[in-house]
C-alpha cells in the first residue's frame, strides 16, 4: 500500500505519546462537556478575554505542532535496474509540515544572511569581468526573482506584504464565517457581524479579532516567505523561520509528554502520601525532600549522558537520524518528567489530608468503602482542579526548561531544531559585528509568544478552576 | 429626639453578584437610644450583617449604599467624605465581630493592638497608653493584665480573645458598640461570660449596644428593644418583651413556635415551609407571603407597608386578625426502657491520640479525648451526649461507629462483640450504626449526584438488591426525608442547608441501621430549618425503630429528642440519667453550670446563673482529682485529689464527691459559697421592664 502512497508513513515515539495525548484531551472534553457540574467552570474560562485570546494562539501553536508530528519517509526515485517490487525510501524522514513549507526547507544559503535580504551578510571573492571583486554576493534564493534588488526591493516587499495581508484577511473571514456556519447554518452571516462588531467585554469579539490578527500575520509571511529569508538565515544558510516553525513542536512535546510522566507519579504518591498517612506518608516525603534537595541540572545531564552511551553503543536500534534525536527528546521528557513530579505530589498531599477528614469521606468510610473506591470516587474527583491547574501551569515552565537545558548543552539532540539549540548556536554571533542578531530575536519573540499565551491560560484556568479565588462583581 | 444615639431610615443596600443586582436590604428603619441593647435579629441571608456594616460604611467591595440615611447625633454619615469617617469608627462607634481568632492581627501583641486604637483615637501614647490599656483588659475582665499586654493573639484562648477585641472596641469610649454574632463561635458557658460581661460594660457606661444575632435566647437576656428582619426588611419591632411575648407579624410567630424549648416536647415543631425568596428579582407583594400560613390573597401582589410607630409596629396590614395556630400533638416521649439487654453498650472506652515529638517521632504524651466512657443505647431510644466542644463527645461518636480506633475498652452490638471487629466481619456489620454529621455542606461530595450519594452505601454493604431496586428504593428514602424523587439527579449544590441534612440523613437510612449518631444534626442550621429536621428525625424513630445517639451542646434540642442524657466533661462522663431528670433537676455542679449559661427565650425559666470560672482544660493533661475542680465552686481538698466514684443519686449516675446518696431519696448537696465571697455566682439582671 505505501508503494502506492509514494511514501511510508512512520510514527516515532514521541509522535505516537503526542497523538495519545490529543486522543486523552478529546475524551476528557467530551466527559466534560456530559457532566453540567464539570462544565461550569469551563464557561467561565470561556468568557474570560485573555483567556480565550491566548487559547486561540496556543491552537495556532498546537496545529503546527501537530502538523509537524506527522512524518513519514519519501519514496526515493527508483534506480535504473531495480526490480519493479523494491521501493526504496528516504533515510531523511520528513514532516507533514516539511510538505507544506515545501522549498522552505531546502533553500539553503552559504551562510548568514538579514531578514527580508537580498545579498549575503558576508563579503566573499567573486569571479567578474572586472577580475576578482569583493563584494556581497546576492543570495540564491532570497529575491532571487529580482533582477535589480536596489530599485526593485521596496516595492516587492509592500506588494507582497498588501497581497499577503489581503489573503490573511480572507482566509480568516473564511475560517471565521465557517466556525459560525457550524454554530448554526441559519444566521451565520449575522452571527459573524456580531462577533465582530460586539462590544469589547465580549470574549468571541475578541477570538474573532484574534484569528482575523493572526491570519493577516500568517498571510503577511507566508507571501513573503516565498520570495524571501522571512527572519534570514543561520549560520549554515538554513532559514530561521523554518527552525522557529520545527522548533515549536520540540517545546510542545517537551512541554506535554513530560506531564504524562509527572502526572502518575505526582497523583498516585501524592493522594496516597496524604490519605495513608503513617509510615507510607514518611517514605514518600523524604522521597521528595531527597529528589528536590539533588540539583536537577545535575541529574538530568547524567541520565542525558548515559542515553547518549546507549545510542552510540547500540547504533543498530536507530534507523534514521530523527529516530535517533526523538529518543533522547522522549528520553529527556522522562528525565524531566521524574525530577518535576515533587511540586505536583506536595500540593496534593496537602489537599488529601484536608479531604479525608471531610465528612463524605467519613460518612463513606462508615458504609465499609475500600480505601482504593474512596480514593477514586471521592479524592480524585475534589483534586482534579489542582491537578489541571498544575498541568497548565507547568507547561511554560517546560518549555524554558528545555531551553535552558539545551542551551547549557544537555538538552535535546543537537540535531534536532529547537529554541534552545537556536539560542546555542546564536550567541557566540553576537559578539560580531555589525551583530547577527535575527537568529536570537525570532527565537526569543516566538518562544515569548507562546509561554506568554500559556501563562495566560493557565491563569484562567486557574482563576475558574480554584474554588478559592472567588470572581468579583462589578461594583 | 434628643435622647437618639442612631437613627437609620430607609437604608438600601445593593449587592452585585456576577451583573446581578441583589437588594440585600430594603428600607431599614431603625432607631437606637442611648444607654440601652437593641437587638437585630434574623436567620442567616437575612441582611443584618449587611446593615451592621453599612452602619459603619465598612460594606465589602460588592456591596454598596443604595439610598437611606444614617443619622449620627443629627448627622448623616453617609454623606461623610471617607476620609471623616475614620475619626468617627472605633471612636464615636466600635464594632465586634464574630470570630476572635481572625480579627486579632496574629503578629502584634494585645497591647499594642489596644495602644494602636488609642494613639490613634485619643493620643495617647507611652505609659499613659499603657496605664489606660491595663485598665480596660481589667474591665473585660482579663486576669494579669500586666502579663497579658505582651501576649500574642494565639496565646489566648477563644473567649479570651473576645474579651480583648470588647477592650480594643472600648478604647475608644464609643457612643455606640455594635456586636455582630459576638458569641457565636464560643462555648455555651463562654458565651454566658461574654453576655454577662457585655451586659455589665453597657450598664456601667451607658453605652448603647446594637446586637446582631440569630440566638433568640441571647436576646431574651440582653436586649431592650428588637427588630426582627426577614429577607432584608425590618418586619417588626418593639420592646423586647413586646416581641418575644407577644409577637405579632407572622414571621416572628412561627419563628417562636419553630424553637422547641417554647413549644416542648409533647408537640409537633411548627415549621416555616420553604426558603427565603430570591431578592434580585421584583417581589410584588410581601415578602414572607410565599411561607406564610396566614397568606391571603392581596399579601401576594400588595407590599405590606410600615404598621406603628418606628420603634413599635409590624411590617403586615393583618395581624389583628390572626388566628393562634393549632397545635399539633405528638405522643409523648416514652420513657426509656432497659428491657433485656442494651442495643449498644460501650464499655470503659479511651480514646487517646498520641503526641509525638523530637527527631524519632517519639511519644511524649496522648490527648486523653475520651478517658473512660460508659453508656448504654436501647433500642429504638435516644441518648443525647451532652458537653462543651473539646470534651471529646465526637470522638465517642466515632468509635461507635467504628472510624477511629479505641485505645482501650470494649464496645458490644447487640450482645456481640463490636470494637474487635475488624475487615470483612466489621464490612458486614457497618450497616447496624451510621452517622450524620454537623455541616451539611462538607458531609457531601460536591461531586456526586443524590442518587449516587444514597446509593454508594447501599452498593459498598449490598444492601438493596439490584441497582433498579436500589434506584426504588432512592425514590422512597427522599419521599421518607420529605425530598421529591426529582431531587435524585440533582447535585447537593443545588440544596438549601436543611435540604442537604435531609439527604444526609437518608443516606445513613439507606443501608437500614438500627443506630444513627446524630453529630450536631441542627447546630449548622437556622431556627426554622432546625425544627423541620428535629420533626423529622423524631417522626423516623417512631417509624422506624431507629436509635439514636444524640451528639449536641443544643439542651433544648437533647430535651426534644432525647430519652436520657449523658453529659460529659473533658473525655469522662459526668451525669447520665433519664432527660427530663437530669435537664430539670441536675445534680452535677458541671451539669447545673452548663444549663444555667444557656441563654432561655422565657426568661422566667432562666435558672440562676452559676458563673463558671476560667475554660476548659487541655484533655492533655487534666487537672488531678476531679476534672472540673478547677473551675468549680464547691471544689474542696477531696475533689483536687480523688477522682469522684459513680454516685447513684435520684435515678441517674453522677461523679461528683459532694452528691449525699441516702437510700434513693435526693438530698441536695450544701451549696458552699466559693472563696473571695459569693461574686461567683452572679444574680442574672432580669431583662428590661
């Protein structure tokens, strides 16, 4: 079947631990959404502003994350003589989103180049009918389809940037009028005009001009990209814009797949340390207190060595490159994920022992309930607001994390693209000068955008969720 | 009028809740005199703690002054910029709050937080300030006040602190001291020292006092003048025993018939059906008409007006014509029988809890909760256990139903073996003795839908048959507790706090138990619900056969439901005989302190008050000999050395040295005036003429 395809679908670890989770977030929604008393909150989020202003761009983030988790390894071009049944395929595996950013990712440069630029950040000898000069040589791909860059530049860019910003706007009253046709086909077109025209206490006002801002944005680059280094280029020639993109999925990964490792152990040590109490309480605090007292740069960056002996040692269990680097990214989620579980496991602690001496945990352990059935049905449920509130909280947090790491040198792969390998290599360039400054600023913008957009979140969360922040009338 | 230290008129208050406007009080109209205790009585949600707080212009955020006046010695305070109002609060008018514990600032000592007031009110500072602080923690009463001044809030105990916050509100010689709930969080017999300090203050310098309460009793015995308010209007008013005598609008009369010390023992509690109405919405007519059992027709669509003077009428265009309500006889209480041998007895119980401290976690000591308990429940009867918080009569509770673990002694169901029960066999067992808690709002799980609450019981002891039978059998436990079988999908958020009681209860009916501990079933609850579940349980007993164990420092709720009454005092039981003995002639002098401190809407039935010196002991370590020696007035050199055997005395037992048993017949114990004179036991001024 995949000769037929053209190409052979591959899941790696992470994309398959990524597609789960979607799948467990889908569940829990629909749960959600059948239960009125789960619900309630949740449309309180729903009509907090910056709330569902910073839902919309985690979406946006999570879609090229997602798209980006596809991959699947080309077919390669059959070799004259090949028997008719083999079909080779690509060692290099590519992503969905590879596809649709399709040449982006194989317009190399030689080397740097600024944003938007249409000549080298470099002087190099060039080879003329003058004899050798020295001189910027113009880029091979960036305005490359402009014949005079000095008088044509200027408006090349404004017209693409006009033509990009009209399609933006389009694609967004598209997406908007197509989300307002789902509401309910009958008064769409009314339904549309009063999203946009609301007044501003309104929070769909707000997601509307939010996706309206974000497919102008999106429209704006896209047409430039085209022709252009959106954000220029590294060091190798390889443009910043498309590392930005493939780093958006290592954050997110890093960001997620570390809670499902956090998650088990926090809930299942914390809700038992605090219920048990006694001497299961006294083994799982000092676990802890011993794991939060060992710096957790320290340990990371042993497990991160040890991984890295293992791949080198059994280089047969790696097919491809990227298999290669998704290992030591899943590797370092778990590493993550056991050295971050102790926030989580405190909190619940706490708010177990406040729980079980409540009277329904009373009143059920009076009718003969087993301890596993009064966790379950009457704990869990009471701490799933903290759980929820943690999850989203640590997120941001992750991501800085990887960054951090990365930078430091015990982070992901270094061939895998992300914000902390982006930052690595950046630095020392910026001691140049003039600086080449581009590199660090787009990974600094984006990386901002998206922790910002989570805080965010998580705040609304938090402030629906957690029946102790009470909300404030006007008065 | 001259002789007005406040007069409130039409005052509005809004509340926002979430873009809704809630008029949580509609033109109030007060008038307080000075030198005398007005009293502003109303069950929870009804606005007088909003009042209170608008009286001073303290509202919360979401509140705010909708209209009215607030006149001040002829001044509107509320036309006062802010910045003047600061000069008038804390020195022309205090207030108190209910709970010491947090409106002490736990990191200042008590004479600062006293000086604070006084630096800032009358400028005094120094040894001047410290003198005048020393003097007013005298004058509430505080002993060493010496010692005390740089003491920290958590060194006091609950009533201590409410001693002192009365001294920061006297410091700055207010006209007018306004004390919300003042008592509420306190013990009976703290309570009654409060009161009686209160009373004193107010007599000495004639200060006026405006008490905010909900305890028809506390102001039978402080106040002059009342006015009683219902869904945020005043719905009458007049001298205190205009009001509580002879009440005219309906509210108040069915509020009175609702408590059982009024109504006894013999008689159906009256009970006001429903709950107080939504206040956002426009009420047509008069607010109370929805539950009032005297509703005609022009009561639903006209608003009653003001009837009377401000300080003497009714909020009811009818009362002339209301007809007394009829009385519902019950049978009365049987009385108790020791037929064979007890449904449950408990046998020398201890309860200990250790105390751990130091590196090893080692035990350095126990909290004797309970210390030797004896009591016996028959079948198809109620025990009440009557005591102060802290006496460990929750713990008893507990252990009977098996949810924490006895240090010593034994604990028989039935004839059987009941404390040594354990796994599978107590499983089994669970069924016979259920519990209801004290607050229905943590007894339960937000989470869980009614249906799921009732039968999670049912399906942990298999009772009940196949879920469709169980699911009957939900329909039958509501109809039984008087809940519609619509209630079954319903989440407990969506129940009033009487509601959840009843769902409680059902929930321990479900699994069919021959004993329920009853823990404080009503103490969180308003008068009026109080009645409905105290007509419930008592209408279940005789239904049902169930026993009860009545946990309650209510004696007016143990002489409704009770048989016989244990009363107990730190961790041992003290008294324990047939109810009406013991509630009408106590022999133990802790038993006779406990019912005199409790404040009695008949004021003629006030017993004389015995005072009762200092608070309960830590159960930590109790005092030597007698437990209550130290607080007692007929303590002697026998009492601090010897624990008191059982004395068999008129029909019941008591531990008390100075009890003469003489062949059955009951010969009081001398009365012995305390040393320093018979201040101990203070006369309690009669209320107003």
């Amino acid at each position: 079947m995949s000769a037929f395809l053209g190409f052979k679908p591959a899941l790696l670890w992470t994309d398959a631990l990524l597609l789960l989770l979607v799948v467990a977030v889908l569940l829990v929604v629909r749960h959600i959404r059948r239960h009125e008393h789960l619900a309630a909150p949740w449309r309180k989020v729903a009509l907090s502003r910056a709330g569902m202003v910073s839902a919309t761009v985690l979406m946006v983030f999570a879609t090229i994350g997602l798209l980006d988790s596809m991959h699947y390894r080309p077919e390669l071009p059959r070799e004259p003589g090949a028997p008719a049944g083999a079909v080779r395929y690509a060692v290099e595996m590519r992503s969905l989103l590879d596809h649709l950013l399709d040449p982006l990712p194989v317009q190399v440069e030689t080397s740097y180049s600024a944003p938007l630029a249409t000549q080298a950040f470099n002087k190099t000898s060039m080879e003329s009918d003058s004899g050798t000069v020295r001189d910027y040589p113009r880029l091979k791909f960036g305005g490359a389809h402009l014949s005079d860059s000095n008088t044509q530049w200027a408006t090349d860019i404004s017209a693409r940037v006009l033509r990009g910003t009209l399609w933006g706007l389009a694609t967004g009253l598209a997406i908007l009028l197509f989300a307002a046709f789902v509401r309910g086909p009958a008064q769409a077109l009314s339904r549309l005009f009063r999203w946009l025209v609301g007044n501003g206490d309104d929070a769909v006002h707000c997601v509307a001009w939010t996706v309206l801002a974000l497919s102008v944005l999106g429209g704006a680059v896209a047409t430039l990209a085209q022709g252009y280094h959106v954000f220029g280029t590294d060091k190798v020639g390889q443009d910043v814009l498309y590392q930005i993109l493939k780093s958006i999925r290592t954050a997110l990964v890093i960001g997620t797949l570390t809670t499902l490792v956090t998650l088990p152990i926090g809930v299942v040590l914390g809700i038992a340390a605090g219920y048990f109490r006694g001497w299961i309480d006294d083994v799982i605090q000092y676990l802890y207190t011993t794991l939060n007292s060992i710096p957790g740069v320290l340990l990371i960056a042993a497990a991160v060595l040890m991984t890295q002996v293992f791949m080198d040692t059994h280089p047969e269990a790696f097919e491809t490159v990227t298999e290669r680097a998704d290992f030591r990214l899943l590797f370092l989620c778990l590493i993550l994920g056991i050295t971050s579980w102790t926030g989580l496991a405190r909190l619940l602690r706490g708010e177990t022992l406040k729980l079980r001496e409540l009277e329904y945990v009373q009143a059920a352990q009076a009718f003969g309930v087993s301890s596993a059935a009064i966790i379950g049905r009457h704990i869990v449920p009471n701490v799933m607001h903290i759980i929820l509130i943690s999850l989203v909280m640590d997120f941001s947090g992750l991501v800085l994390a990887e960054a951090v790491l990365s930078y430091v040198g015990v982070g992901v792969d270094p061939s895998m693209i992300s914000f902390g390998t982006m930052i690595n290599s950046a630095r020392l360039e910026m001691a140049r000068e003039p600086m080449v400054w581009w590199a660090l600023a787009a990974a600094f913008v984006v990386m901002f955008v998206l922790v910002l957009a989570a805080n965010l979140f998580a705040d609304a969360v938090r402030d629906a969720l957690d029946p102790r922040t009470r909300v404030r009338g006007v008065a | 009028m001259s002789d007005s230290v406040l007069r409130v008129s039409d005052l509005d208050v809004d509340l926002h809740l979430g873009g809704k406007r809630v008029r949580a009080v509609a033109g109030v109209g007060l008038e307080i005199r000075r030198g005398e205790t007005f009293a502003l009585l109303g069950e929870s949600g009804c606005g007088k703690s909003m009042t209170a707080l608008a009286l001073m212009r303290l509202l919360p955020d979401v509140a705010g002054i909708a209209g009215g006046q607030v006149r001040l010695d002829d001044e509107d305070i509320l036309q006062r910029p802010e910045a003047l109002m600061r000069e008038l609060r804390g020195r022309r008018m205090a207030m108190i709050f209910q709970e010491p514990m947090l409106s002490l600032n736990p990191v200042m000592t008590i004479g600062d937080q006293i000086g604070e007031v006084l630096t800032g009110h009358l400028g005094l500072s120094g040894a001047a300030a410290r003198t005048r602080t020393i003097e007013l923690l005298t004058a509430v009463g505080i002993a060493d006040p010496q010692r005390r001044i740089r003491e920290y809030p958590f060194q006091l105990s609950g009533g201590m602190k409410q001693r002192v916050m009365i001294a920061m509100a006297l410091a700055g010689e207010p006209e007018l001291l306004i004390a919300d709930e003042p008592t509420t969080a306190l013990d009976v017999t703290i309570q009654a020292q409060v009161l009686d300090l209160l009373r004193r203050l107010q007599a000495e310098r004639g200060m006026s006092l405006l008490l905010i309460t909900h305890d028809l009793g506390v102001v039978a015995n402080m106040a002059h003048q009342v006015a009683v308010m219902y869904a945020g209007q005043v719905v009458e008013s007049g001298s205190c025993e205009q009001v509580l005598q002879r009440p005219r609008h309906p509210y108040t009369r069915l509020l009175l018939t609702a408590l059982p010390e009024i109504t006894g023992s013999n008689q159906q509690l009256a009970t006001i059906p429903g709950q107080v109405p939504p206040l956002d919405g426009g009420i047509a007519g008069c607010r109370f008409a929805p539950r009032c059992a005297w509703v005609r027709d022009d009561c639903r669509s006209r608003a009653p007006v003001w009837q009377g003077e401000l300080r003497d009428g009714v909020r009811c265009p009818h009362v002339a014509e209301l007809a007394p309500l009829p009385e519902q006889l019950r049978e009365p209480m049987a009385r108790p029988l020791h037929v064979g041998p007890p449904l449950l007895q408990v046998q020398d119980v201890q309860v200990h809890f250790p105390i751990r401290a130091g590196l090893l976690q080692r035990q350095v000591g126990a909290v004797k909760a309970v210390d030797g308990v004896n009591l016996a429940i028959a079948a198809g009867q109620t025990l009440a256990l009557v005591g102060e918080s802290g006496c460990g009569k929750t713990t008893v509770g507990k252990a009977i139903v098996r949810l924490n673990r006895l240090t010593a002694g034994d604990i028989r169901y039935a004839g059987q073996p009941w404390a040594s029960l354990d796994g599978e066999a107590l499983r089994r067992q669970r069924s016979q003795v259920q519990i209801v808690f004290q607050d229905p709002y943590a007894s339960l799980d937000p989470r869980m839908r009614v249906a799921d609450i009732l039968m999670e019981g049912m399906a942990s002891l298999g009772v009940g048959g196949s879920s469709a039978e169980r699911l009957a059998r939900v329909d039958r436990l509501l109809d039984q507790v008087g809940l519609p079988a619509a209630a079954r999908w319903r989440y407990p958020h969506e129940f009033s706090g009487g509601q959840r009681q009843r769902i409680a209860i059902a929930r321990a009916l479900a699994v069919e138990p021959k004993l329920i501990v009853c823990d404080e079933p009503t103490s969180a609850l308003d008068v009026s619900v109080q009645a409905q579940i105290l007509n419930l349980l008592r209408d279940l007993q005789t239904e049902l056969g169930v026993a009860y164990l009545l946990i309650s420092h209510n004696l007016s709720v143990v002489e409704y439901l009770a048989h016989e009454v244990a009363v107990m005092y730190l961790g041992r039981i003290v008294e324990q005989g047939e109810a009406k003995a013991v509630l009408k002639r106590p022999q133990h002098p802790y038993t006779q302190a406990l019912l005199s401190a409790i404040p009695r809407v008949d004021v003629a039935r006030q017993p004389q008050r015995i005072q009762l010196n200092g608070e309960l002991p830590s159960p930590a370590d109790p005092p030597t000999g007698c437990h209550f020696n130290p607080r007692c007035a007929h303590a002697d050199r026998l009492c601090r050395q010897e624990y008191p055997p059982v004395t068999v005395a008129d029909g019941r037992e008591v531990r008390c040295h100075h009890i003469v048993q003489t062949g059955g017949a009951y010969v009081p114990a001398p009365l012995k005036p305390a040393l320093g004179g018979d201040d101990a036991i203070s006369k309690l001024p009669q209320g107003p003429a």
